[in-house]
C-alpha cells in the first residue's frame, strides 16, 4: 500500500539533499552531472545544497488547560508567554493553544537540551500558577514546527533530532492529535485509519480528495516535506525610564540635564528599532503629592531629542511645581514608524522636497506654539464668497485649515486691512464727521445689501474717509434706524 | 582721497535736501548726469547711498522708497520699526511688496498680535497668499508675543515677522534686533510713537501726505534712522499701484 507520489518523493528528498525536499528543484536534480557542475555558479541555492544546512530544532510547549478560555484570553495568555519563551529563543511562534520556540541555535549556550527544558519550566510554571492554570504542559522538540506539535498534543514528550526519524515518531501517534474537524475524524475512524502511519500508506491523490489540501498540507509540514511559515512573536516596544534625583529639587530647570540623557536613551532606543514617538509622557513625583504631569502630544512624529527638549522647556517655561521634586519619568506612549525624508536628486523635486521641509519645520514651530501659548492661539485667515464684510473673513484655528483652503471670489471694490471687531459710532456735529478729529469722505458709497433673510438686515453705504490726522478710514452709515455713521475699518 | 571726500560731503545739508527733493520727485536729466558722474568714479562715496560698500538691501517695490534706503532696499535682517502715529496710515500697505517677495519664496508670515481682525478680502486683492500667514491672536500677553516673535526669527521657514506692541523698552528692541540677526530673518516692528536710541536696524515714519489730504493714496516716509545712514531722509510716494480715485 505505498502511495505512489508522497512516499515515491521522500526517499529521494531525504537521501539525495535535505534542501529539495523544501525547495523543489526538479531541473537541477534531474540533469546530468555535466549540465549540474555548468550550474553550479549561476544557482544561488548551489552553497545551501553543497553545504548541508543546519537544521533548525522546534521545540513545542502545548496548554491543553487554555481550550477551556476565551479565545480573547487565550491569545493574551499566549503573548505573555511568548515574552517568557523569549529567554531562551530568539523565534518563538503562535499555535492554538501552544507555544513553538527554535532552539537549535541556543542548545550550545545553554549546554543542552536538557537545561532548556528546565529553564523554561522554572518561567512558565510559576505564570501559569498565578493564572491558575495548573502547574504542567506538554512538550516536545523535532525538526519541524507541526511535527512537534503533533507530537506535544499526544502527550508523549517526545524528543526528534533527525527529520528521517521523525517520519516514525509521528507514525506511531494516534490519529486524534490531528487538528481536524468532527465530521473528519469520523471519516477516519470509518477508514480503519487509527495510527498517523495508516495515513501516510494511503495514496495522496484519494486524501486530497477526501479531506483537501489543507489536511495532506499539515501532514506533510509534519514530515517536513514543505515548508512552513509561521508567524512570529514580536515584543511589543516599551520605554520608560525613571530617575531618582539624590536629592530634592526645586528650580525644574536643574532637571532639564537630566531630561536630556532620558533623551538620548530614548533616542538610541527609537533608532534601534526604526521607530519615533509621537506622544510622551514626563512626570515628576514629589514627596507626599501626587505627580505632576506633562503630556507632550506631537503634531508629527519625531526622535529629534533637540526637538523633544526644546518642548519641554517651554513646557517647563509655564510649570510652576507644587512642590520639590525628587524623582523623573518618562514613559513613550505612542510609538510610530520612523519616515526619513531625503533629499532629491534632480532640480525639479526639489522645490517639492524643500516645502516638505518646510512644512516639517513649521509643524515644529507649531508644536513649540501650542505648548506655550495654548491650542487656539493660533489662527490663519480665509476669505469666504460674502457680501457682509465682517463675515468675509474667516479666522481658523490652524489645525482646520489644510482642509479648507479654498479660493473664493473677491471683490474688486477696495477693502481696508484692519477691520474692527465691532464697529464704532462716529459722531455727526453740524455737517462733519468726527472721530478722533473731522473726517472728510473721500470717494463712495459703495452700497452693501445683505442678510434681509436673518432678520440682522444690513443696509449700507460704505465711504472711503480720511481723517485730518491722515488716517484712511472705512466708513459707512446705515440706511434703515437712525442712519447713524460708524467706522469699520482702517486702510492701513 | 580725503579730499575729494570732504568736498562732496562737507555741504551735506544741501546735497541731502537736493536728494530727497529732486532726486526722489522730479528725477530731472540734469541730476541723472551728475548721478553718473558720481557713480562713475570709485573712490569717491555719498553719504546717503551705501550702494559701493557691498550692502544690497531687499527692494521695497517703491523707487523713491529704494532711493533714500541703504542698500536700495529693506535689509535683509533685522529689526525694522515703522512708526505710524495712526492706524491708517497706508504701513501695511508699504510692505505689501515685501509680503509678496517673501512668499515667492515659500516661505511664510507670523502676525503677532495684530491690533484689529487682518481682513482676508483685502490680503487676497493686494496679492498675497493668505495661507502663508499665521496669526498669533489678538490678545496675546506681551511677554508671550515677544517670545513667539523670537521663536519664529529662529525658524529657517519664517521669512518675515510682523508685530504690533507700543511700548517695548530699549533692552528688549535690542534683543530682538539681536535674534533677527542670528535667525537671518527680517521682523518688522508697527508702533505709534518713536522711541529715542532704538538699537533696530531702520526706524521709518510713515505719514499721510502734508500738501493735500485728499489725495489718498499718497504718503510720506521719512528714514528716522537707517544703519549706514547718517541724515533723515524723507520721499513722497504713492502707495498704491492704481490709485483709488475719488
């Protein structure tokens, strides 16, 4: 009952070169020796096949107590333990319910496999303890990652070094290791399959079809006959560090060294991992009060530490502490990716570069700003299609107004700069005008009907006016009430 | 040398009032060829003009403004005061060539402080980009206005600053012309009332014109103080490209 195409492959696969069986090379394997030395220079997988990779050692570490949680739970369990199965192994994976670590590569410094073991049981009992979830696990290592799963779910605690014997090991488990479903497991069980070893006689085309792809796909991951990619743990980045001061003090300033070598190591943390940070918290403790806190939001992420220090001074600026300090944190609350901005090569992107740069300084500026000043301290203008004068400028907080910039129609007639907030009344005596002296209309009137829809029904005749003193005035006199006179704005 | 020098600055009080009364209004012929005589020798310099001593100042927009500056323009960095014992008096609009120079070259303004509500409509008529232009609100405390003004000196991108305060004593004009200095960045100062021994870089009076107060468009600008200036000068110019007629 041997299956024609699955254990037809193996022999070749484990005895001619460990490599084909996960990289398939059927032409190099099937041309002459002639042909294969011309290769020989032109194939980058030629130093992997005359050199026999080192094959990697997967050791697995199985919970059956997590089926009982959440899959929520479950998974933060896993991450947490993940963190502890880092001690040993630079490649930790997730797998329902289970743990994969390579270990090969750390067998030499920990002298064994054996210490390994240990190592990790001395960190994840007690974890598991405190969660309680009892106080054991199942295990085991082989050469491929689903080969020792398979082999840990059985409960076997089983050790594989060689791929060729991994093919018996797992022969000898039960089929009910297998990650299958109900409905597939009675397929099986009909089949008079009860052993992973009556599966491989079967013939892979008939499994296929049976149980898909999916299932032959595991079963040869197992045998180490494809590849399997896995998905990795990946610490999450965390930075805080704390200060204690020797002693305590009251001028902040005095901090600001301190601050500054927080920041370098907080520099050199983001350039390790390619990161920046757009939201840091500093806080300062003092003794028997709470802390005092500085949140430092940033408009764009930075791992500038002039940048962050400037902030911090002119937070600092404005802080008054309630009392002495005696120790600092800070602590990174938003890690972002890092963006580099480089400069162009050719003359015709490089005005588009420079206004990035711009915009990059000027965004530092703001933030310095917003840090002193408070969030709506500073505006830009817009004009807005608007007969009424005083709503034809629109004052935006500078956060709204990329989004809103647009290009309006303006009117020809001639506007002043200044414009008072409110208009002012200008007295009539006799024929003349005053303001703070007489005032003589110099051309006009320039008639401004609009809002008889709101009920403000603005009537307006608007002059151009000069005082005595040489101001140029904006002035204009209502048409409806009593007609009086007011000063809108200046010409300056 | 020195006395071909003494010749020509000794009777200053007359080839001054002759600058800024011909020069600057009726650019006759006659003075044009003395003007080419002047320039044409290298060794000899006019007090009024420090074109030979390698200083090119930025061009105001304004002939007759460009003539009684040194450098035949605004410097290029700075403190700047412009006394206008008014508001109206057109010293907005005399740096309206300035504003537009600045944002030709990408870079932009800080208004610090402004007195009244900068009207968008009139910006955009006068050409200018108003999303170049930042505002600092109106009823900032003085003490955060000067500091914001310094900032933005330092920042390469900020090209000119413009700032309303009255009464700044001498120390902090100082430190300000200091920081336009090192920042390389021009800052122009609007008050009412001059004040003696300034360390800025060019004081200007700006007036409505004396003749007729009509005449709208018109204004007097007289240099107070100028570096590389040693007499007020003072030119009548309009200050608007197409007069707004009556």
């Amino acid at each position: 009952m041997e299956d024609p195409n699955n254990s037809a492959q193996k022999p070749v696969a484990t005895a001619g070169s460990r490599k084909s069986g996960v990289i398939k090379l059927p032409l190099a394997n099937r041309c002459g020796p002639g042909k294969q030395r011309r290769t020989n220079n032109e194939s980058n997988k030629e130093p992997a096949k005359s050199r026999p990779r080192r094959q990697s050692l997967w050791y697995a570490i199985y919970f059956p107590q997590l089926s009982e949680l959440s899959e929520s739970q479950q998974t933060q369990i896993l991450y947490e333990l993940a963190g502890l199965a880092e001690n040993v192994s630079a490649t930790v994976s997730f797998h329902s319910q289970a743990l994969v670590c390579e270990i090969r590569s750390s067998l030499r410094y920990f002298g064994g496999i054996d210490n390994i073991h240990s190592k990790l049981q001395s960190l994840i009992v007690p974890a598991l303890q405190t969660r309680s979830l009892g106080d054991s696990f199942l295990y085991a290592a082989s050469p491929t990652v689903s080969g020792s799963l398979l082999l840990a779910r059985s409960g076997h605690n089983a050790l594989v070094y060689q791929k060729e014997n991994l093919r018996s090991a797992l022969g000898k488990l039960s089929v009910d290791v297998l990650d299958l479903q109900k409905e597939q497991h009675r397929r099986l069980h009909n089949m008079g399959v009860r052993k992973i070893r009556d599966i491989w006689r079967l013939p892979v085309e008939g499994l296929h079809k049976r149980f898909g792809s999916n299932f032959v796909n595991s079963l040869s991951k197992a045998a180490g006959t494809s590849p399997e990619p896995t998905r990795n743990y990946i610490p999450s980045p965390e930075f805080s560090v704390s200060y204690d001061l020797p002693y305590e003090v009251e001028n902040i300033n005095y901090l600001l060294p301190i601050i500054d070598e927080i920041l370098i190591k907080l520099r050199d943390f983001l350039i390790q991992r390619d990161l920046s940070t757009s939201h840091l918290l500093l806080s300062m403790v003092h003794e028997k009060r709470s802390r005092t806190e500085i949140d430092i939001g940033l408009r764009q992420a930075t791992r500038h530490r002039d940048h962050l220090l400037l902030l911090i001074e002119t937070h600092f600026a404005q802080l008054a502490v309630p009392a002495p300090v005696v120790g600092l944190k800070l602590e990174v609350k938003q890690f972002d990716a890092f963006l580099s901005e480089s400069d162009a090569l050719l003359t015709e992107e490089r005005v588009e570069c420079r206004s990035k740069i711009n915009s990059k300084h000027l965004d530092q500026f703001m933030e310095q700003l917003h840090a002193r000043l408070g969030d709506d301290a500073l505006k830009s203008i817009n004009t807005i299609a608007e007969h009424c004068p005083e709503y034809a400028t629109q004052q935006l907080n500078y956060e709204d107004k990329k989004a809103q910039m647009s290009a309006t129609g303006v009117t020809n007639n001639p506007r002043p700069f200044w414009l008072l907030d409110e208009p002012i009344q200008l007295t009539l005596k006799g024929s003349k005008l005053y303001h703070r002296q007489a005032i003589t209309l110099i051309s006009g009137p320039e008639r401004i009907e609009t809002y008889w829809w709101s009920g403000l029904d603005i009537l307006r005749d608007y002059y151009i006016a000069r005082e005595r003193n040489g101001s140029r005035l904006w002035v204009f006199r209502e048409r409806s009430g009593e007609r009086n006179w007011f000063l809108h704005g200046y010409f300056s | 040398m020195t006395i071909l020098r003494d010749s020509v600055t000794q009777p200053k009080a007359n080839i001054g009032k002759a600058l800024s009364d011909t020069a600057c209004n009726s650019r006759g012929a006659p003075w044009t060829r003395v003007n080419q005589l002047l320039h044409s020798n290298p060794n000899l310099w006019r007090g009024c003009d420090m074109a030979g001593q390698g200083f090119h100042g930025i061009g105001t927009g304004y002939h007759e403004l460009d003539d009684i500056l040194p450098g035949r323009g605004w410097p290029s960095s700075g403190l700047v005061e412009v006394i206008a014992r008014h508001s109206g008096m057109g010293e907005l609009q005399l740096l309206i060539p300035l504003m537009q120079s600045v944002i030709k070259q990408g870079k932009w303004i800080l208004c610090v402080a402004p007195p009244y509500l900068l009207n968008a409509p009139a910006l955009t008529q006068a050409g200018i980009d108003i999303g170049q232009i930042l505002i600092v609100k109106q009823d900032t405390p003085c003490k955060d206005a000067l500091w914001s003004m310094e900032k933005a000196m330092q920042t390469e991108t900020c090209g000119l600053v413009l700032a309303w305060q009255n009464w700044l004593p001498g120390k902090v004009l100082r430190r300000l012309q200091l920081a336009a200095e090192v920042g390389d960045t021009l800052a122009v100062l609007f008050k009412h009332n001059d004040s003696k021994y300034s360390p800025s870089s060019l004081r200007l009076q700006i007036k409505g014109s004396v003749t007729d107060n009509r005449d709208f468009s018109r204004a007097e600008v007289t240099v107070i103080k100028a570096r590389g200036n040693f007499r007020p000068l003072s030119a009548q110019f309009s200050l608007y490209p197409k007069t707004v007629s009556a």
